[in-house]
C-alpha cells in the first residue's frame, strides 16, 4: 500500500505566491492546503495537523509571529515542523521568526530547488520523531530547543547587509522582492510545463506574470521619480512605500 504524501499548509497573504507555491508543491507529489491570512491558517489546523507550516511572517492583522506563538501553545501541535517566508533584508524578522517558534526560514525570491530542498530536509528531521502528543514525547528536552535547526540562510550573514541599509531600502527590498519572486515562478512553471499544463492553467500564470510584472513597472517608476525628487528636496516621502513592511 503506498504511503500517503505528506501534507503541506501553506499561510501567504499574496495571493499571486500563495497560488504559485501550491502548483509547485502539487507537482512535486505534496498534499497542499493553502490560505491567505493568520486567522485561516489556525482555523485549518481545527481540521488537522499537517506535516509541515509554510508561513509568511510580515502578514497584516494577525501575523505570522501570533499565529506562531499560537501553534506552539497548543501541545498538540509540538512536533509539527513551521518554515517561515520572509525577506532577504528583514534580519530581526529572521531572529523573531527562529525565537517564536519557527524551524527555518525561506528568503524571498527563493527558487524551487531551495523551497523543495528545505521542505524535504525539514520533513525528513522530523520523520522519526515521537508522535505529536506534547511535551512528554522527549523526556527532560523542551522541543522548541530545536527551533532553528534548518534555517536555510545564516542570520549571522545578514547582519552586516542589513547594517548597510536604511528603513528606505529595507522597505523597497521587501517589494521588490515579493514581486519579483511570483513573477519568476509564473515564467520557470511556464517554461518547464511539466507536467503538461492546460490552457486554463497556462492563462492564469500568464494573468500572474503580467500583474507582476506590471506592479513592478509601477513600482520603479515610483522609485525613479522619488530619486529625482530628492535632488529637489530631501524630504519628500517616498509613495510606493504606503502600506509596505506590514
């Protein structure tokens, strides 16, 4: 009787890369949940534990540091592996993330090798642990103590970039970023067509890639004009960075 794949929840407030990390994870033979808000994801565990979280951390509302805390409150849910998904730049987000609970973290743009990479080295340390029944399951070794162990970049390396830059660019980069990860994705689904998409499938990563790219557009257009304007006044306040850094 053959095994039964293991079941990923995937919590990314994006839709754009909530919809492209569920065609990834589908084709390569995962059970995929996916939503898109804090409160969704808590409500899908009612359901069950999954085997692994994908969980955006810089969420609105309810974000993912919260829903962490939550799922590791609950003793039921202790051995049940969360991979955070932030940004690059965001190094206290990294450390936040690690402390609250999280076993590793993904950096946007992240490719598919690294996603599968981190998803299949998380889910195999955790294979041969103890059923998921509180803290008992490891006598005397609280299992947070093993928090961090897959982290898939050193957050000591990103201390000095992120030294390196200001609030400004902290914020551009996580834009920048999060549209260009979906954008990149939508175009390597396209290309590889494996296994062979339909015509539905192929216009809505079409839709993807064209948002995208048009949101980036938009968003270096912003950013060239604020450049301009700072040689006007320094302190005209860059648009394109409302509601950015959630």
């Amino acid at each position: 009787m053959a095994s039964r794949p293991s079941q990923i929840l995937i919590v990314e407030s994006e839709p754009d890369l909530l919809q492209l990390l569920s065609v990834r994870l589908k084709s390569a033979g995962y059970s995929v949940r996916g939503v898109s808000t804090g409160e969704e994801g808590l409500k899908e565990l009612e359901d069950g534990a999954p085997d692994l979280i994908l969980l955006d951390f810089m969420m609105p509302k309810l974000n993912g540091f919260e829903v962490c805390r939550r799922i590791r409150s609950e003793h039921r849910f202790d051995w049940v592996p969360i991979v955070a998904l932030t940004t690059l730049a965001e190094v206290e987000v990294a450390k936040r993330a690690i402390r609250s609970g999280a076993d590793g973290y993904l950096v946007k743009p992240f490719d598919l090798p690294r996603l599968l990479d981190t998803i299949e080295s998380v889910l195999e340390f955790y294979s041969d642990r103890p059923p998921r029944r509180g803290p008992q399951v490891v006598r005397g070794t609280s299992p947070h103590l093993l928090r961090g162990e897959y982290a898939v970049e050193k957050i000591a390396t990103l201390e000095l970039e992120a030294q390196l830059m200001n609030r400004v660019g902290l914020r551009i980069s996580h834009e920048l970023r999060t549209t260009l990860t979906a954008l990149r994705e939508a175009i390597a689904i396209l290309q590889e067509n494996s296994p062979p998409l339909s015509l539905t499938q192929q216009g809505q990563l079409i839709q993807i890639a064209a948002r995208n790219l048009e949101r980036l557009t938009r968003f270096i257009t912003e950013l060239v004009a604020y450049s301009e304007s700072q040689k006007v006044s320094p302190s005209v306040p860059f648009p394109g960075l409302a509601g950015l850094g959630r």
